[in-house]
C-alpha cells in the first residue's frame, strides 16, 4: 500500500473532487480500469491523458498517481524522462484544440489554424511573450458538442476560428487578426 504524507492527501482530495466535474477524467479512469491500474501501463495511460488533454500537467499526474498506486515521483519522472511527454505548457493561457474525428469533421483543423495565424506559434508552441501556449488533443470526451476547444481548462463547445480568435482577443486585449 502507497502512504502518503499529508499534504499530498490534501492534495489528491483536491484533485479528485475537480477531477469530478471532468469528463476527461472519467474517460482517463475507464482507460485505466481497462488495464486493470497495472503499473507496467504507466506510458499508455500518460499517452491517453496527453491525448485527453493535450499535455501533463500537475493536477493530472496525481490522478494518475493515485489511480496507478504509484509514487507520484515514478509517475514525473516518466513524464519528463520521454520526449513524446509534453508537461504544462509554459504560456500564462493554454488553449487545447481537439483534433479528434467528430470535432476534425467539423472543422477544428480551421480552428487551429486561425489561432495557429492569429498568434504566429504553431501547436505545441508559446507565444514569445509568454501570454498563450496552443495544444491539441484526440478526442476530450465531448463529441456532442464539437467542434470543442479547451481554454484555460474549461471545455468550450462548438467553436468556431471567429469564437477562437473572440478569446485570443480577451487574452491578449488586442484583435487578434
Ligand atoms: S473528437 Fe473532439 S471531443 Fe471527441
């Protein structure tokens, strides 16, 4: 059994109760299950959570962590040990465009590349002032409503590039075309 110090059991509550309203975390916890929380499925369950939600961030490897029953330094430390590993972007806002079937079909690549445009970075990239980092991912568990794009962490529906670039716009202060 995995002890833990205190404050990390603060924390992996917090995790879990944002984890609750999260789509993308349910699908992430059927994913595991279906590799009965082995620990040798560590990689294939970080793959899953960067295509869920376009990179690794803190919040996302303890759930991991917990899920897996495995020391969150094993769970980092395969993280950033792998290039194909994108950890929390650096960028002060993070807009994650889904590039999964239903939301491709209508329409996310035109979403990514007007931001792509707008903002002069490609995905996976930063801005170089820092103020916006772009992602994709594959299918974030919101199929009804696509073509979906997840700013700031919170899932948008049926983005259009003008609603993209109507957030670009609240982000930077200025028209992002
Ligand atoms: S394909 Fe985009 S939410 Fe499923």
């Amino acid at each position: 059994m995995l002890i833990r110090p205190k404050t990390q059991s603060r924390r992996i509550d917090g995790v879990l109760e944002h984890a609750s309203g999260d789509k993308r975390f349910k699908i992430l916890e059927v994913f595991m299950k279906r590799h009965q929380f082995r620990h040798d499925a560590l990689i294939e369950v970080l793959h899953k959570a960067q295509e869920l939600f376009g990179y690794l961030e803190d919040d996302l490897l303890l759930f991991v962590s917990h899920h897996l029953k495995l020391p969150p330094s094993r769970v980092y430390g395969v993280a950033t040990f792998y290039h194909f590993f994108t950890l929390k972007p650096k960028g002060e806002h993070t807009c994650v465009v889904c590039l999964g079937t239903a939301c491709y079909v209508k329409g996310s690549s035109k979403v990514q590349a007007a931001i792509e445009e707008a903002t002069g970075i490609s995905s996976g990239e930063t801005t170089p002032d820092n103020r916006i980092s772009l992602l994709t991912a594959r299918c974030i568990g919101a199929c009804g409503v696509a073509p979906a794009v997840v700013y700031d962490g919170q899932v948008a529906a049926k983005q259009s590039a003008a609603d993209a670039l109507a957030k670009i716009k609240q982000w930077t202060g200025h028209d992002a075309d």
